[in-house]
C-alpha cells in the first residue's frame, strides 16, 4: 500500500469502515471506540527527542515527531510524567500536579502539543501519578512540618512500634517502606522511595484535590489517562508484619497492600468524578487483579477501560526480583497472553504490549541471546499488532532498539535498579553477578535516548511495522474479530486465529532460532505477508513472523 493508500485507509478506519480485498466497504463493529481502532505510542519525554540540544528531551521534540508518529498510523500518544519533578523516580516523583517541568518546556509548548497533535488526529495521553506524590510536594512539606496542620493527615502517618517501623514492609525498591520524620516523630509509609510518600486516599479531600488535578488536564483536551500504580490506593485496616520474603527479614509491601478490599469504591467515584461521559480513554497499572474480578475494573461497568496486567512480563524471574531468574517455555507466554485474550473477550478491552519505560527491550527479553534482533523485533511486532486490543508501541520499539550495555553499576539512572543490585548483593551474589542481572532486566534499558538515525527508509524493522500496521487497518477482523490460540503445545511457534464472519487471519511467529514445521493444515494455508522474502510453505524460517489467510 502506497502513503496514500494508507492515509485513505486510516480514514476510513476511523469512520469505522475498512475494504475488504476486492476493495468492498467492510462495515466496523459498531459499538467499538475510537481507541480500540487505534494504536498508542508510548513516550519517555527525557529521552525521545531533544530539541533545544540541552541533554533532555523535551515538548518541542515531540511536536517535530507528529508527523512521523501520524505516517504510523498513531492517534494517540501516552506521556510518562512530565511534570514538575526532583526526578528521584524519573518524574514518578511530582512535586505540582498541574504544571509541566521546565526541563520539558512550558505550558505554553503543551497547549501547542496539544493542538498540533489534534490536527493530525493525534491524542494526548497524561501519566497520573496518585497513590504517592513527591516528598517536596507542598502537601507534603505541609503535612510533615506538624501533627495539627491542616494536611496533617493527607499521608499515611504511624507511631513507632516498640521505638522501630511499625511493620516489616519492604518498599517496591528496597529497604523499608517507612521512613522517619523527626518534626512528627512519626513514620511514613512509601510504598516506592523514601522521597515519594504515599497519600491517604481515605481523606476526602485528598481524593477531590487529585480529581481537581485531573479535570484540569481534561480541560486542556487530553485524550485520556494512563494511571500509575493504581493498585497500591487503600490499604488495609490494620498494619501487620508478613512472613519474610528475602534475607532481609522483610516483605514485599506488594502482598501486602495490593488491591485491598474497598478499593473499587474509591476508583468508582475517580469514574464517576472525572472519566463519565467523556471522550477519552483509561488504562489502569494494576498487576493484582485477578481474571475474575475484571469485570468490576474494565468494560461497561468497570472502572477503567483497560487495564495493564504482567502476567506476560513476569515470567523470567521469580516474584519480580531480578537476581532470582527463571527459565520459561513460549508455551508459558502464549497461555499467559491467550487467558488475557480470554478474560478481555467479551469484557473490556486488552491494551497489547511488550514494552515500556519499566521494561528491558523485548528483542533480548523474549528470545534466545543469539537471536538475530532484526527478526525477533518484527516477530514481536508481528504477535503486537495482530493479537486483539489495543497495541501500545513503544519508543523506539518500531526502530528495533535493543538493550543497552552497561559496564558498572554507576552508570545507571534508576532507582529501582540500584535497589535491585543491592539486594541482589544482599542474597549474596557477587558484583560481576549482580551486574549481570541488572544488564539483563534494568529498565535503563529502554530508556536509554533514541537513536533517530535510525528511522530511515532502509531500515526493515520501522518498514515492517509500516506494513503490519497498514495490513492491520485494512483488515477489520483483525480490529474487532474474535481470537483463538492455535498449537497451544507447540514450543516454537506462536500461532492464533483472528475471525470475523467468514474471514479468518491466522498469525504464525516462530519464537525460536531453528526452522519450524507446520502442522499439514496450516502449512497449506495462503501466505498473505512474513518477514521472510521468500517464504516456503509448510515452514517458518528461524524467527520467521507470517500471517495467512483463510
Ligand atoms: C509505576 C511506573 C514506574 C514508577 C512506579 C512508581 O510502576 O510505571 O516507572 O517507578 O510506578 O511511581
């Protein structure tokens, strides 16, 4: 399909029509949103592109990419935070929910984003950052200074218990999640860093002050919310030790605050207060929800329209603890991916990704070391923009970036990284081997600035994404057809079906580094599009990623 075919394709995908391959007007599902027809664009603001040469990325580097991001097909572009922020946590630490950083730009440059991007049919997405603020927060400041202040009870405050931390709670990042605050004689509780204190949801005030800050940017004409950390909001009625996880004596704070019984009455009232009626869409961070509470969390009569979960990412280590690694079967993933396939079919929507700004990059996360990254990135691209939801591409995904190489432990910017070296030293693993866990699963890995010399004509993984995603647009069962997974068994291939009526795609990605052979009633099926150029039936080249139709 030529440029201009595209363009006339995704207009008409947004009208919610498609051609059928004889060029017949295909009618959409009617009840679908404009997201659910859409692919997203994740943004990492202080790495994307750096417009004023300070070092940083900034807004006036995204607007010069608009163009690029709308000859993709993009209509919508979720920003992690970009605002004010002492970056202990990369901007997941804000200090003013309603300013933008400077580092960034101004608010006038936003409002100009936003409207330049509205002109490409592009949406802003803003990252809301809510079970904690920054400690330099003036809520914070306030709140810390004394025990009668009016904020005084907008964190969650305890006494001490026999003079040490009121329970044995490990922070998500290491060390204990309470910290000591002498002027209250009191601690803390964090969740995350010391420096990002958790808020009291249970204080009204709270809540309406953080809606305040979300009708804000709706006011400004942002396209929807990806929420932070969502699951962490309430914690339980009381504060007791767990068994310890590790051989700090401590527990996870994970197990034991995540998703605690209430908290739907808070995200019903975040719905109805800010979301309701609007136009936009809402993805939610939530990797405790279990399939069969979804229904209260997405869809009709959830809280959300999408939820993130990690069941596909969290494969590779045991409790997400990185210097605790585990091998794993591509049969693991497809049957974590396909129950997410499952759970969404009928209820709610799936947002498909692979990568984000937590994240090391898919093409050394999902294949063998020796895996040719030029291949595993459009197989991944492949299994991406063919599976059903909404895919979520990130920075840089589209160029086939890889991980970065990392010498010593001072070269990273993270503190989720250095919490896990530490412990990794901890449960007693050398330098060199804490290094080495590191290397494989920091999120520095992405983070890491684009290299746009690469966004050229010549470069085949951006080509294979052109062409996938054109091939998606023009075929409406793969936006709103069903799925089912093909080959559960099999240990190379990634098979499944999308069908709408009587027309049926199957996706064929081998996972591996050797050949693949397939099964005789799929290995005489039409090849429609593989990332081979001469692909040969009934076998899938190492990596080979193909759709065939029916
Ligand atoms: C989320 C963000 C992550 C951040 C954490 C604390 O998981 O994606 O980047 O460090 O929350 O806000």
């Amino acid at each position: 399909m030529n440029r201009c075919e595209f363009i006339k394709s995704s207009l008409l995908v947004t009208a919610g029509l498609t051609l059928d391959p004889m060029g017949g007007l295909v009618m959409a599902a009617d009840n679908q949103k404009w997201w659910q027809r859409t692919i997203v664009y994740q943004i990492y603001p202080k790495s994307f592109c750096d417009a004023n040469g300070d070092g940083t990325g900034d807004l006036r580097g995204i607007i010069s990419k608009l163009d690029y991001l709308a000859s993709l097909g993009v209509e919508a572009i979720w920003l992690t935070p970009i605002y004010p922020s002492p970056m202990v946590d990369n901007g997941y630490d804000i200090s003013d929910y309603t300013s933008i950083d400077p580092r960034y730009g101004s608010m006038a440059d936003f409002d100009e984003l936003i409207e330049k991007a509205r002109v490409r049919n592009i949406r802003v997405v803003m990252d809301l950052v809510y079970n904690h603020s920054s400690d330099q927060h003036q809520w914070f400041l306030e709140s810390k200074s004394d025990r009668k202040n009016p904020k005084s009870d907008w964190y969650i405050w305890r006494d001490a218990v026999d003079g040490h931390e009121p329970t044995n709670w490990r922070s998500i990042f290491g060390g204990s999640a309470w910290a000591w605050c002498e002027a209250r004689q009191q601690y803390y509780l964090h969740t995350f860093a010391k420096e990002q204190p958790d808020l009291n949801w249970e204080n009204p005030s709270v809540r309406r002050a953080l809606f305040d800050a979300a009708r804000f940017w709706l006011d400004k004409g942002v396209g929807g919310f990806r929420i932070d950390a969502i699951v962490y909001i309430k914690k339980p009625p009381q504060f007791v030790d767990g068994t310890p996880d590790g051989a700090d004596g401590m527990i996870n704070v994970h197990s034991m605050t995540a998703n605690t019984a209430g908290i739907l009455d808070f995200l019903r009232e975040f719905k109805r207060e800010c979301f309701a009626g609007r136009d936009i869409f809402t993805v939610g961070e939530a990797n405790s929800v279990k399939p069969n509470e979804l229904g209260d969390w997405i869809g009709e009569n959830g809280v959300f329209d999408m939820l993130f979960e990690f069941s596909h990412l969290n494969l590779s280590v045991d409790g997400e603890v990185w210097c605790r690694p585990r091998a794993w079967k591509l049969t693991e993933l497809k049957s974590a991916l396909s129950a997410s396939q499952e759970a969404t079919a009928t209820n709610g929507w799936y947002p498909i990704f692979f990568e984000n700004h937590d994240q090391p990059r898919g093409v050394n996360h999902y294949f063998a070391k020796d895996a040719d990254p030029i291949k595993a990135a459009k197989a991944l691209a492949t299994v991406l923009l063919t599976m059903r939801g909404t895919p979520f591409i990130f920075e840089g995904q589209e160029l086939g970036m890889a991980n970065a190489s990392w010498t010593s432990i001072d070269q990273f910017d993270d503190i989720q990284t250095r919490g896990q070296y530490e412990f990794a030293l901890k449960e007693g693993l050398t330098p060199e081997q804490a290094l080495d866990c590191v290397q494989q699963f920091s999120r520095d890995n992405a983070r890491i600035p684009i290299d746009w010399s690469k966004a050229t004509m010549s470069n085949t993984v951006l080509n294979w994404y052109r062409d996938l995603i054109a091939f998606r647009a023009e075929h409406e069962e793969l936006l709103s057809g069903t799925y089912v997974e093909l080959m559960a068994k099999d240990e190379q291939v990634f098979a499944f079906e999308r069908a709408l009526g009587n027309k049926k795609l199957i996706t064929l990605v081998n996972f591996s580094t050797a050949e693949a052979k397939l099964p005789k009633k799929i290995a005489t099926l039409k090849i429609a599009i593989s990332s081979e150029l001469n692909p040969t039936a009934g076998v899938l080249r190492p990596l080979e990623a193909r759709i065939c139709r029916i």
